[in-house]
C-alpha cells in the first residue's frame, strides 16, 4: 500500500490511509478482511481495481453500515 500513496496509521497498524486533495481520506482497514471507506467512489474503485491487480478479491459491496457499525462519512 505504501507505493501506491497510502501511509500507515502510527497508532493502528492496521489501518492505511491517503489524503486526497480535496482534503477527505481514503481510509484501509485490515485485519483479516479489508473495508475500504471514503466520500469519494472513485477512490475506493481505484483501490479495489490496484488491489484486484495484486491480490484475488472479492467484492461484497457493502453500503452504509457493516456489522451494525454506522459509517458516517
């Protein structure tokens, strides 16, 4: 993730993120799954698409809320 623009969260090793220009972040959550969150769609299909690239994925295009954890963005 690292070469792709992303740094890893200093408190969380877990967490990679990269700040856009518009000032928002994409954010990378993985533990043993990947959640991928961000105002911005065409971010998050970059990253699903580098990542498909690298890595046999797949997809479960959750929306709004994942295991009754709100994401507010």
């Amino acid at each position: 993730m690292l070469e792709h623009g992303y740094f890893k969260n200093d408190f969380d090793r877990c967490v990679y993120l990269r700040k856009l220009l518009n000032g928002s972040f994409v954010y990378l959550l993985y533990i043993d799954d990947m959640l991928i969150t961000s105002k911005n769609m065409f971010e998050i299909n970059d990253l699903k698409e580098r990542l498909s690239g690298e890595f046999e994925i797949k997809d479960l295009s959750a929306t709004k809320k994942i295991l009754v954890i709100n994401i507010h963005i």
